[in-house]
C-alpha cells in the first residue's frame, strides 16, 4: 500500500447542549504522495473535523486512521505531537504566524524545541524558494497576506512533512495572490512528493487538484 | 552574535518568552512593578529591623559583658571584704574586676556646691572613658568627674574641687554613659579607693571580653563566694540583653511577614497577567501545538515568562532596597556602610528567592491550563 495517510470508516460525534451531533459520517479517504486532494463542501459538512483528524489534532470516535501504513488512531499526546512533528505541515486560512518573531523565526517555530542546527539554513533556503528571500528579518505585520502565506508553507514545510493539511489556504487572498500560492503547492507537491489535502470553497481549486472530494453533512458523496 | 542571542537560542523557551513581555510592554511592566514592591518590602523590612537591632545594641554598649557583684543585705552582709574582692579576682579568668567604695558628700566649687555620689576606685579606666582630659590605668590623685556633675558645676579638666572639705585637681570628665549602666558616672565623682570613708566595698563591677565571659564569670562567682552562704548578689545585663536580642528577633520576623503579603499580592497580578496573555494568545498556543510542540515545551514556555518577570522584578527590588538600606542607616545610624552586612545581604536574597518563587509559582496554572487546552478548540475561529 502506498498510502500516505488514510481514513476507514471514521466517525466523530459531538455532543453540545445535551444533543449528538455526527460531523462525520462512516468516511473512508486517503491520499498518496505527491497527490493534490480538495475537499469541498457546504459549511458544517465536516471538513474541517475531516482535516482535524488527518492532521491528528483530533481522534475520531470510531474507525481508524493509518499514518504511513501505521494505526495512530489511539497514541498519546505526546505521540501525536511527535508524528505530526515528523510528518505533517499545517496551511491555516488566518496564516496563524506568531507577530513576535521574524519570517526566518516563524519558518523555524516547528524546530525551535529540539535539538537541530541545520533549521536555520533550511528556513532561509525555503524563504529564498517561496520568493521571499529579501524579507527574512521582517516581522508578520510588515508583510502582505501573500507573503504571510508564504511563510506559513515554508513553516509547514520545515519539517519535510510527507502530508500537507491546508485549510482555506486562499480564503484570505485576492484571487491572483491565491494563484500564485496554488502555484507554489503544485511545486512543492511535485518536486517534494508531499501529499496535500486543502478545505476549501475555492472552485479555482480544481484547476490545480488531482481529484475533488466531495462532504455534505458528514458524508463523502 | 552576542551570548544574549546565542542564550536564547539555545534555550527556546527563553526566547519566546522574552519576545512575549516584550509584546506588551505596559503590562509587563507593571507586573515586574508588583514583584519590584515586594521584593522590595521584604528585604527594606529585614535590613530595618537590622538597623533597629544595631542601634539598640549600640544603646546598651557593652552592658552584656558586664556584672556587678554586691553584698547580700538580706544576710546580714553590710558590705564586701579585702577577701571578697581576692575569691572574685581568682573566679574571673578574663576581664577586669572593679571594686567600687562608695559615699554621698558635698562637693563644692568656688561658691557652686551639690550633694554627690562618690565612687572609690582604683582602675576607673577599665568601665570609664573621659570626654576631656585623661582616665589613669591607676587612679591614686586627683578625681574624676561626671558629665553631669561637670555641667552643674562648670568644671574642666585643671580646676579645683573641694569634695568633703579636701581639695582636688580635675584630671578628667567621664564621658556621658548613655542608656543602662550598673555604675552610672553621670552625677557622680570618682576619687582614689582610699580617699572614701570606710573599709570594705559597696560594689564589685566585673567588665569581661564578651557577654559569654560574663556569663561564666557570674556562675563561677556564684560558686566560690556563695559556697557556705549567700554572701553575694551577682546582678547580670546578659539575661536583659539577650531577651531584647530574642524580642528583635521576632520583631524582623513579624517584619518580614508583613512583606511577605506584599509579595503575594505582587504574585497574584503576575497570575492574573499570565493567565490574560495566555488566553490572549490561545490561537499562536493552539499553533505551536499543531505543528509539534509538546506540552512540556509549552509549559516551560509560559514558566519561563513568569521567571523572567520575577528576576527582572527581584533583581531592580534587590537595587532598591540596597539603595534604601543604605539610606536609612545613614539617617539612624550615621553609617551607610552598616549596610553591607552579612544578615542584610541573607534578607535581599531571601527577598528575590521569593520574589522568582512567587512569579513560577503563580506561572504553573498559566501554563498548565495552556498546554492542556486542545489545539483543536484553540485553532477554532
């Protein structure tokens, strides 16, 4: 098998104000390296619980979820940090980067807590590779939405994650920013052989993904 | 790059936490401003009642390290013998024995004249230091004379006296005594041993090193001349002294006690200041999280902010107080310096091990309520 992360027959149930409600229905998925994979839907169809337990932030109720051909469906905290450590970078619609620290900190934030001295020169050759090589030392609110963007790639991708997890990735931008973005994850997926799974209401998606997934009220069409 | 920097990248949790307070300056501010004034209340109030506890001293002298041995009235002892004074001259191993005879008569200058204790001594030089003039080792002529006696009768080393019809030259006027004193000099005049009326002694004053040689001359005094029957009184400031030394003890206890609140107040901003940036900054936690920061990392994180706050705060209270320490002791003392001693130096770090205490202490919920919050909820728009 060649999967790099699936789904069989997930199910997650809340419970809020004494009533069940099932944000995911039985949904099996996965996805391989070098794969662009959208996930569409209406708002409160489950996607972005769908991603919260791809991306292990999450445990589903019942079912499973492989990570690399292994069960993760039951690790510890501590476990889960370590494999999304290892193998996952998150994409965040609001780009999530910390105002106090500089581009090149922000690109090392995920290796900042552990022993690697080569981060530094990864974050700046990533930095250089999405186009913002000159802006190193600029704090998040003297860079556009574009490049914050960007910068949150190159921290997902710090790491050299096998899965990228994106939600909402050009729900910020104007649509020739969200271009240029698609275009950098249609690099990074081909050179990088990294599967990418975005949530998303960006029809201009389907121009760059392999296949489109389908949720309505927790379930894959 | 400077060993700041290297410093803080070696140790993450330290940058990040210095790059938070440094968000939001004000605030942290004020919460180094509440560990500052606790810090500071604690090691001012020790080092005061340091200055209290000095200045009391100073006040009793060396009132400790003396005894006064006197006949037992009750017994029928009138007055103490040649033998007497021999028996505590062999019990005290260290210090300087001085019999003291003692009389009231009229001492009189020019056509000024008062009624005065006299003392007979022969070695006043040993409990007595003048003002003016000089005390000899051995007092054989000439007479000694109080300070207040001095000023009632305008004396001066040189002049003349007459005490009980004889006349005698001045060779010195004794030094105020201020505060407790078993012989009080003040309003009285010293003259040689045999020039008072009488034979046997009315006092014996023993003057020893320290306030434990006095304590052992007494006991062993107690012994030799107290053998058969209580011939003797032996009076001693020890038990005196020691009991105000227990009571300032306590004093600089309740003292520092009263500081302490400060701190805890100072401890409960800094909770209150951690726990509104932490929620403040859920969504960056939630983050951290999501792209693999353990919780441990989050928590010495956080523990790392509020000891920042409490060493900055412990570091400019330790300053300040010094600064005031040093104030004070020269205002009550007249002796900036008195400062610098060993017990103050014990307060001020006493006070910012406190103070860093507090500020982890009140970092812990901050940090444990953060790292187990889960990044899920915290991402949630």
């Amino acid at each position: 098998m060649s999967h790099i992360i699936e789904l069989q027959n997930v199910w997650k149930r809340y419970e809020t104000g004494g009533e069940v409600v099932e944000a995911l229905k039985d949904v099996d998925f996965h996805t391989d390296p070098g794969e662009f994979v959208s996930v569409m839907g209406p708002s409160g169809s489950g996607k972005s619980t769908m991603l919260n337990v791809l991306g292990l932030l999450d445990t589903p109720t019942e079912g499973t979820v492989l990570l690399d051909d292994r069960d993760v469906t039951d690790l510890s905290d501590r476990e889960m940090t370590a494999r999304r450590k290892e193998f996952i970078g998150f994409i965040f619609q609001s780009f999530h980067l910390i105002p106090t620290l500089s581009a090149l900190e922000n690109v090392e934030v995920p290796t900042l807590f552990g022993d690697d001295p080569a981060a530094r020169e990864r974050a700046t050759t990533l930095l250089e590779r999405v186009g913002l090589g000159d802006r190193l030392d600029h704090r998040p609110d003297q860079l556009s939405g574009g490049q914050k963007q960007r910068v949150a790639i190159a921290r997902a991708l710090i790491n050299e994650p096998r899965i990228l997890l994106a939600d909402e990735p050009t729900g910020n931008l104007d649509q020739e920013t969200g271009r240029s973005v698609l275009d950098l994850f249609d690099e990074i997926r081909r050179e990088d052989d990294v599967a990418i799974v975005a949530v998303t209401h960006d029809p201009q998606l389907s121009d760059y993904t392999d296949r489109t997934v389908e949720l309505v009220d927790g379930r894959i069409q | 790059m400077n060993p700041l920097e290297e410093l803080l990248r070696r140790v993450p949790a330290l940058l990040m936490a210095r790059r938070n307070l440094s968000r939001n300056r004000i605030r942290s501010g004020l919460a180094i401003l509440g560990i500052i004034i606790g810090v500071l209340a604690i090691a001012s109030l020790g080092m005061f009642g340091t200055t209290l506890r000095t200045g009391a001293d100073q006040q009793l002298g060396d009132i400790g390290n003396e005894i006064s041995i006197s006949p037992n009235l009750q017994e029928g002892v009138e007055e103490l013998t040649d033998r007497d004074v021999d028996e505590i001259r062999r019990a005290v191993s260290d210090g300087s024995v001085v019999p003291i005879r003692s009389d009231s008569v009229l001492v009189s200058r020019g056509d000024q004249q008062t009624v005065t204790t006299i003392y007979g001594m022969e070695n006043p030089g040993a409990i007595y230091e003048a003002s003016d003039g000089r005390v000899p080792d051995r007092l054989r002529q000439g007479a000694l004379v109080g300070s207040g006696t001095a000023e009632l009768l305008d004396i001066e080393p040189g002049n003349t006296i007459a005490v009980d019809g004889r006349t005698y030259r001045v060779s010195a006027v004794l030094a105020e005594q201020q505060g407790i004193s078993l012989v009080n000099p003040n309003s009285a005049v010293v003259l040689p041993m045999e020039d008072v009326n009488g034979t046997g002694y009315s006092q014996v004053v023993v003057s020893a090193e320290s306030g434990q040689a006095a304590n052992e001359s007494a006991v062993s005094i107690r012994e030799e001349l107290n053998e058969r029957e209580e011939r003797v009184t032996v009076f001693e400031l020890q038990s005196i002294t020691s009991g105000i030394d227990q009571f300032f003890g306590i004093l600089n206890t309740f003292l520092i006690g009263i500081g302490s609140i400060s701190l805890v107040v100072a401890g409960v901003s800094i909770l209150n200041v951690m726990l509104m940036s932490t929620i403040e900054r859920r969504q960056e936690i939630g983050v951290l999280r999501a792209v693999g920061v353990q919780r441990g990392d989050i928590i010495r994180m956080i523990l790392a902010e509020a000891g920042l706050l409490g060493t900055a705060g412990g570091v400019v209270g330790a300053l300040v107080a010094l600064g005031a320490g040093v104030a004070l002791n020269s205002f009550v003392l007249n002796d900036p310096m008195a400062t610098f001693q060993p017990i103050n130096f014990f307060y001020v770090v006493l006070a910012v091990g406190f103070g860093i205490g507090t500020s982890i202490l009140s970092g812990l919920y901050p940090a444990w309520k953060a790292a187990n919050e889960r990044p899920v909820e915290a991402l949630r728009n």
